[in-house]
C-alpha cells in the first residue's frame, strides 16, 4: 500500500517558445507524483521519460491482481519524487500523436 498523501498531478506545459513552429501549439504533458510529507523532505527528483512507443504511464502501471508493478509509487514510497513526461512526438495534451514530416 502506497503512502503517498497526495493524488498524482497531471501537467501540461507549453514549449512552444523554444520551439520552430511559429505557428503551432505545442506541450509535453506530465503526471508528478509526490511522497507524503513524513518522509521530510524529497531525497531526489527523478525525471522519467520512456522510451519507444510507451508514454508516461509506463512509469505507473496497475495491474489488476498484480501488486507493486508502479515505479512511481514504489520510489514515492521511498521519498522520491517522480515526475513522469510523455516524449514531446506523442502529444497527448494535443489528444493524438504529432505526425511527423
């Protein structure tokens, strides 16, 4: 059972300023999962970005029947915070993957 004290964050944060496409939005979305306070202070920030085709979810799966599969809640518990960020080509703060030229 996790010990988190707070519910995971979803973030969407624009990037476009640094980015070519002047005339386009564009975001990486990402979930921050935070210990609870009686770990004192967070140990570590840990950044999770995955790789391939999977997306921030990787780094916090549930499986039913299956206990201890989340990394997030696995290094929350330990007083790390987890901050987990879809690669920037899936954009699902844009509701589909960015097509590429």
């Amino acid at each position: 059972m996790s010990s988190r004290i707070a519910q995971p964050v979803e973030l969407a944060v624009d990037v476009s300023a640094v980015l070519p496409f002047a005339d386009e939005t564009n975001t990486l979305s990402a979930t921050v999962h935070v210990p609870s306070p009686e770990h004192g202070p967070p140990r570590a920030v840990l950044v999770c970005w995955p790789g391939g085709s999977y997306s921030r979810a990787y780094w916090d799966m549930h499986i039913p029947g299956h206990r201890g599969y989340s990394f997030a809640e696995h290094m929350t518990d330990r007083g790390f915070v987890v901050i987990a960020v879809d690669p920037w080509a899936r954009a699902p703060a844009l509701g589909r993957p960015r097509s590429t030229p």
